[in-house]
C-alpha cells in the first residue's frame, strides 16, 4: 500500500527539522500531524531514550512525547526552550502563519514564545499568496460572555463560527471555546493581529507574526523546500 503524499511530505519536512535537535536540548513541541511525525523521528534517532526536555502544547502531543521517551518539563518561568517546533495550517512569502485548525492556539503561542528559535514543518500545499484564503482563522475566546465577544469581533471579521465538538461546542485543552472566522480579503494581518489582542473576551489568535525563522515545507516526492523569514 502507498503512503498517504501528505504524510510522506510531512515526513520529510520532519526529518528536516530533526537535522537541528541536538542532545541536551530544551525544545517546544506544539501540536498537529507534522509535529507528530517530529515526535517519531526523535524517537528513531535516539531509540534508547532521546537525551531532550520537551515541552509540549497540547495533551495528544503530551501523550506521545511520553511514549516516545522524552522527558516532558513545564514552562516554569526560568526555562528557555532552544528551538520550538510547530505546524501550521497556513503560511504566506513572509513566514506569517495560520494556525489553530487542531485547537492548540492558546498554548502553541505559549511554547513558540518561550523559545529563542521557532521552526515550522509542515506540506508544500500549505504555501498561499494571501493568508485566510480559504481558511477560517481560529480565534480562541473565553467561555463567558462569548456572543458578545462574537458580537464586538464582527467589525472586524464579520462571519465567525462557534467550531463545535463532539458533544457541544469545542472545548480547548484550556477550556475555552474556538470562533472560527472569515478573515477578509482585504483585511491587514498585522493589524488584525493588534486589533485581536486589545479585545476583551478574545484570549489568543492563529495569526503567528513575526515569530518563526524558518519553515521546511515538504513535498510528495520527499523533498522539502526551505522559506526563510527575510528573502
Ligand atoms: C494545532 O492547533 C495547529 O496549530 C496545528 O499546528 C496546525 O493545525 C497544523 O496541523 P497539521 O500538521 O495536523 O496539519
């Protein structure tokens, strides 16, 4: 049986991003199918145990780490993470990022922040010229008073959507709920990022600015294409 193509890219844009994990390492891990496939080529490296501290975004990615055998820490206020490690549902030229499809926002923001570096695995396919094309952005909200916070985010992205769960609306691993919203075509990424910070209700976004370095975009064929933030 043929491998899934987007495994196989993702695979490749994994075994990138291994070529900078080195032992002794404190590195975030966020969450999603390409991290995951991070996770298993740390575990082939260093089958016996990988000599790393990890952090990790979300409680699948919590989970796996585990039984790939690393040790799992928390952001204890004096921990600086070398590298972060992270998906992304969408990246643009500039290595600005949609993320949150797999309802991980909150802490992967968390985790690429308390990191000195931030790389990005992911598939080719993920590559777009206008970020939200597409795509709804996830805007993770607090619980309380959500139509509101809908109500006043309207504005500015004007159709958002309670993501649903299995049972109810979807709950975060925080316990907060996800909007997920149409981001206007002509709508400044940069400036809804400010804008979404300053509302009250709104406690995280998938827009990821200014914070990732590199990304290794895999391909089908096994090839992985390199974008650098700044060329
Ligand atoms: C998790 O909430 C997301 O930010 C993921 O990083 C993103 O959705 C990419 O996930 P996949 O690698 O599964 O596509």
């Amino acid at each position: 049986m043929h491998e899934d193509p987007k495994d196989v890219a993702r695979e490749a844009a994994a075994a990138a991003a291994l070529e900078l994990v080195e032992p002794d390492m404190a590195i975030g891990l966020g969450s999603g199918r390409a991290v995951w496939k991070v996770i298993g080529a740390i575990a082939e490296r260093w089958p016996d145990g990988p000599p790393i501290r990890a952090v990790a975004a979300s409680e699948r990615t919590h989970e796996l780490a585990l039984t790939a055998g690393l040790e799992l820490v928390e952001l204890d206020g004096s921990l600086e993470l070398d590298l972060a490690i992270d998906g992304a549902d969408q990246i643009d030229a500039e290595l600005r990022l949609i993320k949150g499809g797999g309802g991980a926002l909150l802490r992967e923001k968390i985790v690429v922040s308390a990191a000195r570096r931030f790389v990005v695995v992911a598939e080719d396919s993920k590559r777009v010229d206008r970020l939200g094309q597409g795509f709804r952005l996830p805007v993770e909200v607090a619980r309380f008073g959500w139509p509101d916070t809908r109500r006043r985010l309207a504005d500015l992205l004007p159709d958002a959507e309670l993501r649903a769960g299995d049972d109810g609306p979807y709950l975060t691993d925080e316990g907060h709920y996800i909007l997920d919203c149409v981001l206007p075509a002509d709508a400044d990424p940069d400036a809804v990022d400010l804008e979404l910070k300053r509302m009250p209700g709104v406690l995280e976004h998938g827009l990821f600015i200014g914070l990732a370095e590199r990304a290794f975009l895999g391909r089908a064929d096994g090839g992985v294409d390199v974008l650098e933030r700044g060329t």
